[in-house]
C-alpha cells in the first residue's frame, strides 16, 4: 500500500509539473514572440517611420518656400496691374493733345504690360497648384513606401520551416497577418498551413466531438506532412479512445463511491483515495495517456484529483457528463 502511495503522490507532482510545464511554455512562446516582433518588424519599421518622416518634412518646407516667394510674385503682379488700370482711367481727362498723345502711347504699352502681367500670373497660380499637387503626391508615395517595407518584413518572417513557424507562433498571430498580408501569394500558402493546424489543434481543447475531429484530420491531411503535423494528426486520431477511456474510468470510481466508507474516519477516507488514484494510474499507464497532449481531458483529470482529494466520497458523476 505505501509503494501506491508514493506512485499516486509521484504522479500527482507529475500532473503539475506537467501543467506548469505546459503554462511556462505557452508564456515563453509569447515573450519570444513579443520580442521577435519588437526586434524584427516594430523598431526597424520605427526607424524607417522616422527616416521618412525627416525627409518628407524638409521637402514640405521646401515646397512651402516656393509657394510664400510665387504668392508675393503674383500679389506684386496685381498691385501693378491695378496701379496700370488708375493711370488708365486718368488718360481720359487729358485736355492737351500732345499730353494725351503721350500718355495715349502709354496706355498702350501699359496695357501689353498688363496682359503679359495677367499671363504671369495665370501661370503662377498653376505652378502653385503643381507644386500642391506635388506635395500630396510626395506623401502618398512616402506612405506606399512605408507599407511596402512593413509587409515585406512580415512575409520574409514565414521563409521558415513550416515546423519552427508552428513552434514559434500562435493563431492569433497568424490571422493578424494575414489580414495585413491580403491576397500575398508568397506567405499565403504558409500561412493557410498554419491556420489549419491551429483550428485544428483546437479540438483537444474542447470536449470530443466526433465531426470535429474528422475535419480537423481532413485540414491536415491537406497541408505539408512535417513533424509537428504527423504528432498532431495521431493525437486527434485517438482522441476518442483516450476519451472513451477516461470515461470507463470514471466509471470505475463511481464503483468505488457506491462502497460504504466512514466519511469522517480519516483512514477509510484515505483508502477509498488511494483506490480511485489506483484507477487513474490504470488509465494513465495503459492509455498512454499525457497532459500536455489533451488538455480538455487533463482539465477533466485534475477536477477529479482536486475534487477527490477534499473529500474521497465527493460525487463526481457530474464530470462524467463533460465527456
């Protein structure tokens, strides 16, 4: 009895080693993946934001000078040309003749002055307006460019194994990119891979469920058979019989309630443990069964250990019905 004892207390700190195992390595996978993305896309992205941002500025100011020099130009133009059009209007009340041959001989060069000065004008304000033009073309280029460089980082991050991609991502991850990445036809495929395998890993976080697991198998009999795929795809595959094993199991337990124990005698109590841990290390040793491979099913495993712990006679058929 005590070498079962030591067994079911070994296992026990197996079940949480094996949980803190599997927390430590998701938390590990997303402060890599954090600082991959800080490293790889966000600071050079940052860096290049900044180079661009200095250079698109000195342009504007440029551009800025031209107007402010082509606006004074043209106010000039017009002060002259209202200045043209009063000497204009006096010429009229010229008496002497000769006075006003003079002055008629004026008007007339004024008034070519005027027309030249009306044309310059014109094509300054279309200079103004080429320049604006130039400037919003200048920015917009400058944005393409930035997002050309952003998705061009995010597609060289799946020019990797399709196994270190699974290992080193998450489904979040992935469906972020891919609505950045669109119609991309270079990271497409990867990225459908990976989706696929995901979604499909999924299924052994929920309970057993018999047309899930036949789509999940057929989502991964259609992306590259690499390591990480085969492993997943034999997991899913015998999800049932594990399930289908834990609930005999529980069965079996509920047996083992039906005998008449002292609820408050201490060591009946821990007899009645010891048998229903005796039951799982049956299921654990010939179903082959690991935590990190089913969660739901480990989920359901620690409840019953939890539950049966604080007290052997606890009814646990409820637990049963999660199956």
């Amino acid at each position: 009895m005590s070498k079962i004892i030591i067994f079911i207390l070994t296992l026990c700190c197996s079940f949480v080693a094996h949980t803190q195992t599997l927390r430590s390595d998701d938390f590990e996978k997303l402060v890599l993946e954090k600082d991959s993305l800080k490293r790889f896309v966000i600071k050079p992205l940052n860096d290049s934001i900044v180079r661009l941002n200095s250079t698109y500025n000195k342009e504007v100011l440029e551009l800025k000078a031209q107007l402010k020099s082509l606006e004074i130009e043209k106010n000039d133009l017009i002060k002259k040309n209202e200045n043209l059009s009063s000497i204009n209007a006096g010429l009229n009340s010229a008496k002497p003749k000769v006075e006003r041959d003079n002055l008629l001989k004026n008007v007339d060069s004024l008034n070519a002055n005027i027309i030249e000065l009306k044309k310059n004008v014109s094509q300054k304000d279309d200079e103004i307006s080429n320049i604006k033009l130039l400037g919003l073309d200048k920015e917009k280029q400058e944005k393409e460019a930035g997002k050309q460089e952003v998705l061009s980082r995010i597609v060289q991050t799946y020019n990797k194994p399709l196994d270190n991609l699974i290992k080193s991502l998450t489904i979040n991850v992935v469906n972020r990119d891919s609505s950045v990445i669109g119609s991309n036809t270079e990271a497409q495929p990867t990225l459908l891979s990976l989706q696929k395998y995901y979604i499909a890993e999924q299924t052994l976080y929920e309970k057993y469920d018999e047309q899930k697991v036949k789509l999940a198998l057929a989502q991964l009999s259609s992306i590259e058979q690499t390591n990480s795929v085969k492993n997943l795809t034999d997991k899913i595959d015998t999800y049932k019989l594990r399930n289908d094993g834990l609930k005999a199991t529980i069965d079996k337990i509920l047996k083992i309630d039906l005998v008449t124990h002292d609820e408050f005698d201490d060591k009946s109590q821990k007899e009645k443990l010891n048998d229903i841990l005796s039951e799982l290390a049956w299921y654990f040793r010939n179903y082959g069964f690991n935590f990190t491979d089913y969660p739901y099913l480990s989920g359901i495993v620690l409840e019953i250990i939890n539950q049966k712990q604080k007290n052997a006679s606890k009814d646990i058929s409820g637990l049963k019905q999660k199956l």
